[in-house]
C-alpha cells in the first residue's frame, strides 16, 4: 500500500466502480484501503472490498467477511433483509438498503481476508453533499410551443461541486460547471420535449463515485389533433352513412360535440357515440334536410380543434333554371337563365325544346355551368315556344317556358353609289346576316310615271358588305334605287324586310348609242337605210353621216332622221355605215350588206322626191352632201325620212317640208318634165301632207 499514491487509489477508485456489481440505483463505493465515506444514510449505498498485492492487483479469495466495528459480524439478510452480501473470486460487497438502520456517523465497517492477509477499515463520516436545487420543481406542465428556462442551483455544499443537465436517457445538454446557477433554455417546446429532465452533481475529488441528482418532468400540452373519415359523402334519399371522429391530444380528457352548418347536433337529433379517443355520428335514412356541412369539434384544456367539414350531400333531381329571357333577332333567339340548384349531383346536360304553328326542334348543351344558349336558322316574325329543363344523374327537373317572337327580317342599311357611269352604276350596302339571304333592288327613275320600276334579284355573297352594279341605264338620267332583303329557308319559305333607304343618283353623259340598223331593197333599185337610238347619251344629237358603198355619202344636220330611201341605185352589193354625233362623242355602227340584182338600165324622165315618214313637225330642211349622178341625167336622187316619236300625239295637223338637192357634179343635169333639160342646180320641193296616225309615203315633182 506504501508504494501507492493516491492519485492511483483515485484512478483504480473509478475503474473499479465502473468495473462493480452493485445493485443499481445505489450508492456505489469500492474500498481498497481503509477510508472515510460521506455518504447519505437514507440512501441504498453498497460498499466493494478488494485486496491488492504489491504489485497493485488483486488478490483472490473465498473467505471475505464484513463486520461492523470489527466486532459484529453482518450476514446476507441481517436487520430484517437490510443487509445484503455477496461475493466474487476478488470482491466482496456489502449492501445496505437503509444504512442509517446499520450504522451512524462515526461507526466503521470492516472488511477482511485471512486468504488475503489483509483487512479494509471504512469509516462512516458526515454527509455534507446535498441535492441541488432547481426551478421548476416536480411537474412542469407547458404548452407546447411556448419557451421554459430549467434553473439548477447550488444547496449549499461545501467544496468544489459540479453540475449539468442530463435528459431523460443520461445525455449531457450542458457542460459541466462548477459556478451554479446553471440554466437549460427550452424554445419553442415540442410534445416531443416531455420527459425527465435531470439536474445532476458530483465531487469527482472528494466523494468519486456519488452523485447528487434533481429532476424534474416537463408535460407538454398541446391541443386537440382531429381527424375525419370523409371529406365529402353523396347519398340518395333513405341511404344511411357513419362518419367517424378520432383525436388525440395532451391532456387526454376531451370534450366533444358535433355541429351541422354551425348549429350544435344533440343526440336527439342525430346517433352520436363518443370515446375517449373516437365519436361517431350516424345519418340514417337521410332525406334532402339532411344534406350540409358536418364538424366534429374536439376541445381539452390547452384549447379547441375543429375537424375539416365532411360535405354530406342528398342527391335529387335539379331544382328548374330561374330568371328565363330573350333577346330576338330577325332569324335568331339567345336564351339567358340562371341555374337553380342542381340537386347536390352536377348538371350534365340542359335541353332546349322549341317550335313555332310549323316546327319543332330541340337542343342538347352538355356541361354544367351553361347559362345561356343561341337558336338559329329561324323564321322572321314567328312566334316560338321554348322549354328548358336541366338534367343531372338523379333525374330531370321541370321545365320552365318562355314564347318570343322573332324579329321581322332587318332592312339592308348603309345603301351608298360606289361608282357611277353613263350606263351603269356600282351601289353597296350593309349585309343583312345569313347565308340563305338574296336581295332585291328595286329601280325607277325619278319624275318619270311612265317608266315601271325595275326589280333585281341579287344572291347573297356572304360577305359583310353586298356590292352589285346595275346595268342598261341611260346617260343624264335621274334614277332612285333601294335594296330589299328576301329570306329564303330549305321549304322554299320566303321572308321580306322592309326596303332599305332609298338613294337617288344621276348617270353620266356618253356618246350616243345606235342600237341596231337594217340595210334592205324597195322595189328593184331603191335602197331603204332604218336605224334606231338605245340613246342620245343624254345630250342632244348635233350630227348624223351615212356613208354607203359605191361613193354614197350624205352629211345630215337634223341627226334625228332614223330612215332614208335611196332612189335608182344600180346592181351591186351595198352596205353603210351610219355615224351619230353629241356633243360628248360620236357613236358608228355599220349594217348588214345587200345585194341590188334587178335595177333598171336607165333613169325615168320624170324623178320624183319620196319623203317616208313623218310630217308633223315645222318645215325641215335636209341638205344632201354629194349624189351619185350619171353621165347625162340624174340617175340617183336621195329621198329623206322623217320619224318623230311624238307624232301620234297629232292629228291631222297641216304642215310644209321643203327638200333641197344639190347634184355632185355641175354638168348634170334634171328632167324638169317640159321636154327641156337644165344644169341640175339646188332645188326645193314644197311638199304639203295631211299627217294622221300613219306613217305615209307622199311624192313631189321638182318645179
């Protein structure tokens, strides 16, 4: 023992405390050479006894004894089972479950081996080493997500003490000090947190292997956490459903209730069974009162959770759509509503039926937020039926009925000249909708009752704006036009709208315009050239050329002759060409071509004049240009017509015409019908005619 110090008892001390089997939760001291403990009296405490040799190890034995004072020896089960003994091949132990009931402060405890040679004295000293002090004390009940500071503070010993902060499984949260207080910040507690939490001391130095601990429990309370065995339940009418409500929490008393749209279910109302960690509520033989929002509500101490809603919805068929309207076009009905309730199940389909006195029809619109609906294809101011009912998987609901009458059909509108010519005139207008619309253009000319309105029928383009030209109009002439617009439907149906704004227009001025002309033979040698005016081109005519073949020309400055007859042609093929003048431009058009087989080889003494034609107007003058002469004799003398279209507004009105001739060569000469010849000089012929409502052929002889 003299070749130890004490640093190597201490460090053997340890390893053998570390090393003994002492029961647990005592007091745990080994003796290797006689000592003094300070243990406390009123704790289990349990002494080891070893021997060791010179060399420091430990000797075996078989015959250890322990005695107190060295007089009375302590058996296994003395001071009724306060004492208990026993043994291993190097160690005896003594344990003194209450050791103030063995012995006091100031006794000793002997441990001995006659095998070992060797004897331990323990002496039983004062218990100076209190337990710490700390706050909170006992049970700590928080909630959880607060904050808590554990303060341990020194009691009082003497010494050098050391303290720290263990959890419930010995782990250290702190380090260890020797300057107490020393507090444990807890934040934001979590329920995970509750447990033991320990403030534990030591006097490694002074008393190695005891240790002084205070602890403390920490509850951590948190509200109710609820749960729901459905988020939404649908039923039909007479099903019946549970809906289960479990919670757990800290405390674990609970008080729960349930609740419909906010208002508290009693038993009464409903089959409510309540446990301590489950509530189930039981709907049987729902009905459509039944249907709402159910809450389990779960309250403890800390506070009150309320569980997700379950949505218990009772299927029927949907209520009827509200709020029925109509907007109406000419062709066309828009359906406004507001869906009612659709009976807890979604609207799959809502079903238009509509008819008129002549047809019906239906419309099925799939969805179920539908809200409004467009009917087409319909007839102008007609009166249509319309029911709705909506349907979803429960059933249909009953109709709601609405009667509306279309629009009559729209006006074309917005009528407007485009381009505008002498014969013809581009308008556009506005479309009326539809495809199967075509369009009337109703034309007249303006201050003229005589004239009968024309009507065009023009097919619908399709476009917004319909463009059409009008064609066959006369130069300088006033016409008014206006545009109707003509609904035709697949059964041959046919609406009108009303006209559109009439717009007047004024064609421009042109050349005139020779519609036709006809060359054909009077007789044997005369030639009869007739032509006719589509127009004048809006001006006054100021001049009019025949020019035939074979050399005949004839300039005529009263250009609305429409006939001239030429007198003693000779055999050949003739046509001519009649040129008509304003004072915009002039106008040509040439006639067919005749042929003259059967004309005399010579002329008669005796020409005469014949005038075709009318006489009514005042005395004309026409000046022929140049005349085919023959050799000897006038052999071609041209005979003038004269129409007048407002003859047949005359009767028997008196009037003169005088003719002059103007031979072509000076040579030539004229028969004056006494048997003398004379030069052919220029000639007038008075010629007096009673016009009636014919046309007459009238001869003169040159006096």
């Amino acid at each position: 023992m003299s070749c130890m110090t004490l640093w190597n008892l201490i460090f053997l001390l340890f390893i053998y405390a570390a090393e003994g089997q002492c029961p647990a939760n005592t007091t745990s001291i080994f003796v290797i050479a006689p000592r003094t403990i300070n243990v406390p009296l009123t704790e289990p405490a349990c002494l080891g006894c070893r021997f060791l040799n010179n060399q420091g190890d430990r000797i075996t034995f078989s015959d250890g004894m322990w005695s107190r004072g060295g007089t009375l020896t302590l058996n296994d089960g003395d001071f009724n089972g306060n004492v208990s003994i026993s043994t291993t091949s190097d160690t005896i132990y003594l344990t003194l479950n209450y050791p103030d009931d063995v012995v006091s402060v100031g006794d000793t405890l002997v441990c001995s081996s006659t095998q070992a040679g060797s004897q331990n004295t323990v002496t039983i000293g004062a218990f100076n080493f209190l337990n710490p002090e700390i706050s909170p004390s006992g049970t700590a009940y928080v909630t959880e997500g607060s904050n808590l500071t554990l303060s341990c503070s020194d009691p009082g010993n003497t010494g050098t003490t050391n303290y720290v902060w263990l959890n419930s499984t010995g782990d250290a949260l702190t380090s260890e000090t020797t300057s107490p207080p020393l507090n444990l910040q807890l934040n934001l507690i979590q329920r995970s947190s509750s447990g033991v939490y320990t403030c534990s001391s030591t006097k490694p130095s002074e008393l190695p292997g005891v240790t002084m601990d205070t602890s403390v429990t920490i509850d951590v309370q948190y509200p109710p956490e609820v749960a729901v065995s459905h988020g939404s339940i649908s039923l039909t009418t007479n099903e019946s459903v549970t809906i289960n409500c479990t919670y757990t929490g800290n405390p674990s008393s609970f008080n729960v209730t349930w609740q419909k749209d906010g208002s508290l279910l009693i038993d009464a109302d409903s089959q409510i069974d309540t446990q301590s960690t489950t509530s189930e509520l039981t709907l049987s033989l729902v009905q459509m009162n039944d249907s709402g929002s159910y809450v389990c509500i779960v309250e403890n101490i800390v506070g009150s959770t309320n569980s997700n809603q379950v949505i218990v919805a009772v299927q029927v068929p949907p209520e009827p759509v509200m709020g029925l309207m109509a907007n109406t076009t000419s062709t066309s009905v828009t359906l406004y509503w507001s869906l009612g309730f659709d009976g807890n199940s979604n609207i799959t389909e809502i079903v238009i039926n509509y008819s008129s006195s002549s047809y019906n029809g239906t419309i099925t619109i799939v969805g179920d937020m539908v809200t409004e609906a467009v009917i087409r294809n319909l007839h102008p101011s007609t009166i249509y039926s319309f029911s709705i009912t909506t349907v979803n998987d429960i059933g249909t609901s009953n109709p709601v009925r609405l009667s509306v009458m279309t629009d009559p059909l729209t006006p074309p509108h917005s009528l407007s000249v485009l381009s505008l010519g002498s014969t013809e005139t581009t308008i556009a207008w506005a479309a009326v909708w539809n495809l199967s619309t075509q369009y009337q253009v109703m034309l007249s000319k303006v201050e003229d009752c005589n004239y009968d309105p024309i009507t065009i029928v023009v097919a619908s383009s399709g476009e917004t704006m319909e463009v059409y030209t009008i064609t066959g109009l006369k130069p300088v002439t006033n016409y008014t036009v206006s545009v109707t617009a003509q609904f035709v439907m697949s059964n041959m149906l046919s609406f009108m709208s009303q006209p559109s704004e009439s717009i007047s227009f004024l064609t421009a001025a042109s050349a005139p315009s020779i519609n036709q002309s006809v060359l054909s033979i009077l007789g044997d040698d005369t030639l009869i050239i007739q032509w006719s005016y589509l127009h004048d081109g809006g001006m006054d005519l100021i001049h009019l050329r025949v020019h035939c073949s074979s050399g005949i020309s004839i300039n005529l400055t009263d250009a609305t002759i429409t006939s001239i007859a030429v007198l003693r042609v000779e055999n050949g093929l003739y046509n001519c060409t009649i040129t008509s003048a304003n004072s915009i431009n002039s106008t040509s058009v040439l006639t067919n071509t005749v042929q003259v087989t059967n004309a005399p080889n010579a002329c008669t003494n005796t020409p005469t004049i014949s005038v075709q034609g009318s006489a009514c107007a005042l005395s004309k003058t026409a000046v022929f240009g140049s005349v085919v002469a023959g050799a000897s004799i006038f052999c071609s003398i041209i005979a003038v017509v004269v129409t007048l279209s407002i003859c047949f507004l005359y009767h028997k009105k008196r009037s003169t015409m005088t003719v002059a001739v103007t031979p072509m060569k000076e040579e030539s000469v004229y028969n004056t019908g006494d048997g003398s010849k004379s030069p052919l000089a220029p000639v007038g012929i008075a010629w007096e005619a009673c016009e009636s409502t014919t046309q007459e052929t009238k001869e003169a002889t040159a006096k």
